[in-house]
C-alpha cells in the first residue's frame, strides 16, 4: 500500500499552519509532484519502483532492513539522509515488538517504509489532518512524525508505570492480609510483572534507537557536526532523556519487585519446611518408643507389667509434647 501526503495551505491566527492531506495511491496512478511525503506500508515491487522514481533513491527491501548492518543504519548519500529506527508496535499487546522502519529525507520529499503499523503513524496523520504543522516541507513532516513516535513511547511508559505501581501495591497487601498467599497468584504476578519489564525494556531500546536517528539527521550535512541540535529537535533530545531516565527507573522498580515476590515465595516455603520439622521433631521421640517396644524380645520385662501399655502410652505423648512446648518457649514457632 502507497499512502501520499501533500500540503494544504490553511491560515490561523499566526498565519502560519499547513494541513497535510493523505491520499492512497491507486495502482498505476501517477504521484502528483507537490508529494511531501511517501509512507510505503508492505509495498509491493511495482510500489516500491514508482516511490523510488519519484524521489530518486534506492530502497531498502525487507530482506535488507531486517539485516541491515549497524554502520548502514544511518548514512547520508548526495544529500539524501538513510536512517533506519527500531519503532514499538503493538505496545499495548502481552507481546510487544521491536520493527525497523526506515526513514529516507531529501530535500523535497520523505519517504518512509515500513512492515508494520505502529500506532504513532496514524496519530501523527490525524493530527496533521485536524490542526497542521509548523511547516511546509518534508523536514516538518519527520519532526513531526518522530515527535508522535516518542509521545507515544511516553505514553506506554506512564501506562506500565501505573501497571507496575498497582502490582507493587497488591504484592505487599496481599502479603499483609493472608500469611500464605496461594503460589498461583505469585506466578501470575511474576508473569505480568515480566512482561512490563519486556515492554519498558523495548520502549528503552527504541528510543536509544530514535535518539541515534535525531542527532545525524540534524547533523548531516552541516559543516559541524559536533554542533548541539537546535529548536524542536533539541526540545525531543532532552525528552528521550527524560524517558530513558524513567525507563531505568522503572527497570529498577520491576527488578525490586521481583526480588521482593521470589523473597516472599522463600519465606512461605520455609514456613513449610519449619512445619515438616516441627512434625519430625514432635513423631520422632514416639516413633522411637513405640519401635523399642516393639522388639520381640523374651526377656524384657515390661512385657509381663500390667501398667506397661500406659507407661509406654505415657511416654510417648510426654515425647512429643515436651520438644513442642520448647520450641514454643524460644519462639521458634
């Protein structure tokens, strides 16, 4: 599929918004050449040919993007700048995924490729759609969208942090209110509490990706590179910061509590192997009784004792209560 975007000129109160409308492209339709920016969703052979004629590159097929070389990630050719950026699909599933998706900028038209459908690419087109951008070129066109892309990530960020938080506060009530919680429980937490850290883990390494991406596509092609980025770009930079910040935190937070969860799982199986003990503890005595006078032997001589039976009765049951009532004593149980 070929979706094409173009601008519409639409005045505010500054005067200065632009509307940016999409159009999927027909098979055999001829791209109109105000086209600012080119979004190939699973495109085919012939797609991929007409994209490419329009903006004068070569893109990048599947098979390329998916063993695409670290160093290839991020080049620029005659002006034209080649990034390709790890983007979080599917954020909000028990399986969240990493996809690149590659981001082709020249000087009059960007081009995206994608295999995937993150949710940021449809947010960014209907707000584009609704209230514009500040701008009217293919520049605006990335910032905006990698804007969207990183709104985005932070969103998924707060909603596991409410979901960490949440889990956090059942935990530790749950292990106030029973002395036992049920093993169950802890392994249906554990598997939640290993998927937000999956998820928040994921979200870090996109936006490490997509800080990558901003720094050389504000640097490319400027005669010093090492320059700080400035205006909208700059203002993400310091955003992706903050984020990664919070996702270590976050991380952090997840590996406490599993910690804490595996803690509690070690204190409940020893409450059940100090229970075993104390049962050892208390049958042994009697069992050891109960065997010696068991033994058939002819000469012992509480065989022909008529209070045999309630003195071996006796203490047997002296046996078992004396160590409960002293392990009751140094308040080991």
């Amino acid at each position: 599929m070929m979706l094409i975007h173009g601008f519409e000129p639409r005045r505010d109160a500054a005067g200065d918004m632009v509307k940016l409308v999409e159009h999927q492209l027909a098979p055999k339709e001829a791209m109109p050449g105000d086209t600012v920016w080119v979004d190939l969703v699973e495109p085919t052979r012939e797609e991929q040919q007409a994209a490419e004629t329009f903006a004068g590159i070569d893109l990048p097929t599947p098979e390329e993007m998916d063993e695409i070389e670290p160093s290839e990630l991020l080049y620029a050719d005659n002006g034209t700048r080649y990034m390709t950026a790890r983007i979080l699909c599917q954020s909000k599933t028990h399986r969240p995924k990493l996809a690149n998706i590659s981001f082709i900028l020249t000087s009059k038209v960007l081009v995206t490729v994608r295999y995937d459908d993150p949710k940021p690419f449809e947010t960014f087109c209907q707000h584009a759609q609704r209230v514009g951008l500040n701008g009217a070129d293919a520049e605006a066109v990335f910032v905006g969208l990698i804007d969207a892309i990183v709104a985005r990530a932070a969103e998924v960020l707060r909603l596991a942090g409410d979901h960490v938080d949440a889990l956090s506060e059942s935990i530790f009530q749950r292990a106030v209110e029973r002395d036992r919680p049920r093993t169950d429980e802890y392994q249906q937490t554990l598997t939640t509490l290993g998927r937000e850290g999956a998820r928040v883990s994921k979200a870090r390494e996109s936006m490490v990706s997509i800080e990558l991406m901003l720094r050389f596509a504000s640097s490319a092609g400027h005669e010093k590179e090492k320059e700080e980025p400035q205006g909208h770009i700059a203002t993400m930079l310091r955003d992706i910061g903050s984020l990664e910040t919070h996702t270590e935190y976050l991380l952090g937070k997840v590996q406490f509590l599993l910690d804490a969860i595996l803690g509690l799982v070690n204190l409940t199986q020893n409450d059940i192997i100090k229970i075993l003990s104390v049962i050892a503890v208390v049958f042994t005595p009697p069992t050891f009784f109960a065997s010696m006078y068991g033994m058939n032997f002819k000469n012992m001589p509480e065989y022909d004792w008529s209070l045999g039976y309630p003195y071996v009765l006796t203490l047997m049951f002296l046996s078992a209560v004396l160590p409960y009532l002293f392990f009751r004593w140094k308040k080991w149980l």
